[in-house]
C-alpha cells in the first residue's frame, strides 16, 4: 500500500477531479486512463479522490472504471473512502450511493459497519437513513442487520436522531 502523497499524486488528484464533468469523448478518454493509474497503485487519499468523481450526470458507463479500480483496492481502505464522502455522494450521486452501499453490505457487511462505527455520527446517520429510506432494505438480505447494529453501536435511534439541515446534523430540539 502506498502511503505518502507526492507531487504527482496531487496533480493527478487535481486533473481527475477538473474532468469529473466530462464534456467531450477525449475528456472521457482522459478521465479513464487517469483512472486506471491508480489500478494497483491507490492508497487513501487517492481512493477518496475516485469517490469524488460520482455524480449525477449521465456518464454512458465511464464511472464503471472508477469501480472496477476500487474494487481491486484494499477493502478496508476502499470502505473508509467510501464512508467518509458517504455524505456528499447521497446529496450529489444519490443512485450512486444506493448501489455501492447496497453491494457492499451485499459482500462485506461486517467489515463496512465495523469501520462506519469508527467514524463521525454524522456518516453513521446517513448510512443508517441510506438503508432505511431506500430500497436496500427490501432488497439486501445484510442491510436491516446492520441498520440496527449501526445504532446499536452509538448512533441514536432514527425516531431521536438528529436531522440533517444543510448537510449538517442538527439536534431535534
């Protein structure tokens, strides 16, 4: 696993996020050979950046290289970027969010909730109401389970939750 950020792991960052809206085919191109640099070679930071680059725009199947090169990372490091842009992904890539979340409560259920109880309360309440208030929950066997672990493990109870203003958590009262 690569650990340090160099100068060419910022540039890198900086061009793959310039071209998260494509607008022409040689930008597609662009965008998925710099997307499969980090085949084999992406740590943290450079996973979150791929997480970055799901949006809502229609991208003709482009985003799957981005999925194809965080499924070949570290799991654990591919959950934690996952969970940690978990909030702007379902503001920004609700769809998106959906069925990453959903496939991988799917493979790993115990993994993915076990690094979420490690993070802000804040992403544990949208991974929480991401499984309730979408189909997940009808549709993957693991999900309820681990709703329910999720608040069990320090995450108030959806009906006393806070609730997200301006993608912030705000208290009730």
């Amino acid at each position: 696993m690569k650990v340090n950020t160099t100068n060419r792991d910022k540039n890198w960052s900086n061009r793959i996020l310039q071209l998260k809206y494509r607008t022409d085919e040689s930008q597609e191109r662009e965008f998925v050979d710099l997307v499969y640099q980090a085949m084999n070679n992406c740590n943290l930071e450079m996973a979150k950046t791929l997480m970055k680059t799901f949006n809502d725009k229609n991208d003709y199947g482009v985003q799957e290289a981005v999925v194809n090169v965080l499924n070949s990372i570290e799991t654990e490091i591919y959950y934690r970027a996952l969970l940690e842009e978990l909030p702007r992904l379902v503001d920004e890539a609700p769809e998106w969010a959906e069925s990453i979340i959903a496939g991988e409560i799917d493979t790993n259920p115990d993994l993915l909730a076990s690094i979420a109880q490690e993070l802000s309360n804040d992403i544990r309440l949208r991974l929480i109401h991401l499984i309730k208030d979408t189909d997940i929950i009808e549709y993957v066997p693991n999900a309820k389970k681990i709703g329910l672990e999720l608040e069990k493990g320090g995450v108030e109870p959806i009906i006393h939750s806070p609730v997200l203003i301006n993608n912030k958590c705000e208290s009730d009262s």
